[in-house]
C-alpha cells in the first residue's frame, strides 16, 4: 500500500492469476508454507499478503474475499501469530518460525528477565503486569488498566508497539465489547495475548537453547532463500536488524 499524490495505492493480482490468495484458509495456507509475511508491501517486492491479493477487495468488508478481514480470521484461528511484526506495521508469523522470532526479538530474555536487567521501560511492565493473571484483554482495557490515557501515562500505542516486536504479545483476536446485560456493540477491537498464552511457553521458548544471533541468520537466509534478488540491507532492517541479535547475550535460559 503505497500514497501517489495523496491516494493510497494497493498493490495485487487479478482474481485468476495463479499466485491469487482467493480465501483466508488459502492466506493461511501460504503463511504457514513461508514462514512469515507482512501485511503490507515493503521493500521486498512480493513479500506481504497485500500483493497475493486483488486489490479491489481490501476493505470491501466482505469477510469471504477481503483481506482486511482476514487478518482477524487469520489472529482467531490460533494457527498464525498476527501483530505488529515488520518494522512496526502488522504481519503474520507462523507457529513454526515463532520461536525464531521470540528468541531473535527478545534476545534470549523472558520479560522477567528483561525488566530485572533494566532493559524494559517502566510502561512496558505497566501493561505486561496485567497478563500475569489473565490471558488475553481488550486493548482498551490495557490502556485504562496500565494508567495510561488523558491524565496518565502517554505514548500508549508506540509501548504496544515495541511489545509486539519483541513478541511479547500478539493480537490474539479481535471482538465487540460486551455491555452490561451482555450484549456486544460497536466495532471489533483487538485483544491481546502473550503467545505463550496461545502455543505454550515450552514452544514458543523453543529456540532458546541458541543463540539469538543464530535465530536471526536462520531468519535472515529463509527470506534470502525465498526472494534471492532482494536487497539484503533492506532485508535485515524489514526483520528487525541483525545486529540486535550479535550484541553479547546477558541473561538468557538454555534447553
């Protein structure tokens, strides 16, 4: 999705081209045989759900063809971890090369870990507090629970944000919120999880057992490996950057 003189441009194929995604299930289908896709078109010409797509469907609000309403299909199915994955903007990761991720993002830390270092922020542990006891909340509530908003804490979306990229939490799914008599309204609104809370801890802390810069190589090929003609750089930037990874590891579990 690209803004050309101020009108956002979507970028696809026609229904019968043979790369077409025509159903969520076939959506599923293709992440899980990548490994992990943004939503979006980025730097890597072909990597994002959006150019698998006809265009003319996004937003069209018909559950069986549009992609924008798959994405809430895709993070309820509890087959692919959807969030803000890919420099801060929303994509999918599979339950295979989640571990990868978690290990590679988190640098080997638990959020325990990474808040007794002093390598977690203040508002980070505000919200990460509420997932102690429950598996997933309405992200309003998050922001009112975590003392964020009007008087509060500021910068509520950009803490979400880097906890997603960290893999702390995933959006778990997206729901109407419930009145009183138990009645839902308004529009969807996503909810949050911990992944852990979704595929169990053992999985996703599976490849803990390796270093984090060896997630991040493993991550970096598979792309490689996948679109050969993609500019590297850009590539290492659109997973999070290596370099992350190859600092020294501080405190980290092994298998």
């Amino acid at each position: 999705m690209e803004n050309e003189n101020g009108k956002w441009i979507m970028h696809g194929v026609k229904w019968d081209d043979p790369q077409c995604l025509h159903m969520v299930q076939d959506a599923i289908n293709y992440i899980n045989e990548i490994g992990f896709l943004p939503l979006f078109k980025n730097d890597i010409p072909g990597f994002s759900l959006e150019e698998q797509t006809v265009p003319e469907y996004w937003w069209s609000g018909d559950p069986e063809v549009d992609p924008w309403e798959w994405r809430e299909q895709i993070a309820k199915s509890g087959e692919v971890a959807y969030g803000k994955f890919f420099e801060k903007k929303a994509g999918f990761i599979s339950k295979e090369w989640l571990p990868y991720f978690a290990n590679f993002r988190r640098n080997g830390y638990d959020f325990d870990a990474l808040w007794d270092d002093e390598k977690a922020s203040r508002k980070q542990k505000k919200i990460m507090d509420l997932f102690e006891n429950e598996d997933e909340i309405y992200s309003n509530e998050i922001k009112a629970r975590a003392g964020f908003g009007k008087d509060g804490e500021k910068g509520f979306e950009g803490t979400l944000t880097d906890l997603q990229m960290r893999t702390y939490l995933i959006v778990r799914e997206f729901r109407q919120r419930v009145n009183r008599k138990g009645g839902f309204y308004g529009w969807p609104i996503a909810i949050y999880a911990k992944p852990e809370s979704v595929w169990g801890y053992d999985h996703v802390t599976s490849r803990y057992c390796e270093e984090p810069a060896e997630s991040g190589k493993a991550i970096l090929q598979h792309i490689i490996e996948l679109y050969p003609d993609a500019d590297e750089r850009l590539t290492r930037k659109l997973i999070g950057g290596c370099s992350a990874a190859v600092k020294p590891v501080l405190k980290k579990k092994y298998c």
